[in-house]
C-alpha cells in the first residue's frame, strides 16, 4: 500500500500493527558517469519491487529524497540536509505515525551518510517514549540486510558497497541506461581505510577525485538484476519478519 494513494479514513481504518516504512535516500553527485538521483533510484526501484510482494500488509510512505551528504558538498549538484536537521527530519516522522496510533515504523534505507542520523533517530524515539512495551522502531539499510551479491553472482568483483561503484552502477544500467555515461572509463578506486576498526571522519574527496569508489569499469546489466534480486529478497523476508513480530518480545 502506498501512503500516497489512500484517504486520511483509510489509514484510519488500518491496523494499527500494520509495518509503515519510510524509504530514505539521497540526491548527490555519483562519479562523473551516473545522476544525482541514484541512491533514490535504486532505493525506488527496490521498495517497488517489495511493495508488489508484499500488497496490502505493509504500508509505504513516498522515498524522501534528502538525505545527509554533507560529505559529498565539495561536488556540484549534490543537496544534503545537515546532519541534526536530518536528525530532526527523522524523529519527525516517527513522531507524526506514532501519534497516529501505528506501532511497527521502519526506515528502509539506501545512503551511507543516512545510517548514522537513522540510527541515532530510533536510539531518541524510543527514549522518548520508554513508558511503551509496544514500539518496533527500525533502522536498515538495504545492502546490508544480510545479502551477499558475490554468491548469487560469482562475476561480481566488489564484495561490498562502495560509492556510483561496480554495484551502483550496474543495478542503474538496468533500470536507467540511458542516464548512465561513459563508466568504462572510470579508474578502480580503492575502499581503502587502514585504520579500520576505528571509524575515521572524512569527506568525499579525502578518498576520491572523481567522486566515485570502487570499480564501475566492471558493471554490467545483468550483474544489475542479480543484485536487485536480491536485495528485494532481503527486503521482503526482513519485512515478513517484522509483519510477524508478536508485538511485545525482544529475541522473537
Ligand atoms: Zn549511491
């Protein structure tokens, strides 16, 4: 179900157990070889692949599009909402469903610079109304779901995500070709961060000139719909879980 098609009396007919999923992505530069509206698109395409399995059990509120990318500001385009406004923008939602009586909000996301505003957004929401045993509030970005592309599709070179990447650039080759430009030029740029574990501040152009990370040179269409595949799959079983939650434990 899509938010964005019902009356204000429908949603108030629904049952209030019923998952409301807040899509959340970005607009920002990606490489010199793909649009700013990547991370929106793809995220698009997924959470409408999973809304068609899924049909009237989840309810879905339209993608918001700004994101936090304030490490992407050095490159032309990009928009971002700084990091406590997105903060704010977040518990909002939150806020404005938990007033309408639901209790299973997710946001289902598909951008780096989100996950730690998100995470932080549910950390503060359920703090805030700590007198409840009834909230499920969730924060999950899509590509790690539990997924693992290489195994579905052993040409794939990049074991993860990186940034208008091999994966990226691949799944836009699938469902929007004819905004992608010339990929086979761009050079492998590595992941590369030697103080890991530790979490290292930067900016987009600490790592890279080009904006992009990871191998783009290497997609192809077909790599695309693997990955595709099976992130839906993930979104899908990860939101049957969450329809079947009994309202109330913690390890169930
Ligand atoms: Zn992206």
């Amino acid at each position: 179900m899509q938010l964005t098609d019902l009356t204000w009396t429908r949603v108030q007919a629904l049952s209030r157990d019923t998952p409301v999923v807040f899509p959340i992505a970005a607009l920002e530069q990606h490489g010199r070889h793909m649009p700013l509206f990547t991370d929106s698109m793809l995220l698009g395409e997924i959470v409408r692949r999973t809304a068609e399995q899924l049909g009237e059990r989840v309810l879905f509120a339209p993608l918001m599009w700004l994101g936090n990318s304030e490490h992407h500001l050095d490159f032309a385009g990009t928009l971002s909402a700084a990091p406590r406004t997105y903060l704010d923008l977040l518990n909002d939602l939150l806020e404005n469903f938990i007033q309408h009586g639901f209790r299973r909000l997710v946001f289902i996301n598909g951008h780096g610079g989100n996950d730690v505003p998100g995470r932080q957004a549910v950390f503060e929401v359920r703090q805030r109304h700590r007198q409840r045993g009834d909230l499920l509030l969730l924060f999950a970005t899509y590509w790690m779901l539990g997924a693992k592309p290489p195994l579905a599709d052993a040409s794939l070179r990049q074991q993860q995500m990186g940034h208008a990447c091999e994966w990226e650039t691949s799944m836009m080759l699938r469902i929007a070709p004819q905004l992608v430009g010339d990929f086979k030029a761009a050079e492998p740029i590595s992941m590369g961060n030697p103080f890991e574990p530790a979490a290292r501040g930067w900016i987009t152009k600490d790592r890279t000139a080009p904006g992009h990370i990871g191998e783009p040179h290497s997609a192809t269409a077909e790599k695309g719909e693997a990955l595709l595949r099976v992130f839906t799959d993930d979104l899908v079983r990860f939101l049957e879980r969450v329809i079947g939650w009994n309202g109330k434990t913690w390890n169930d």
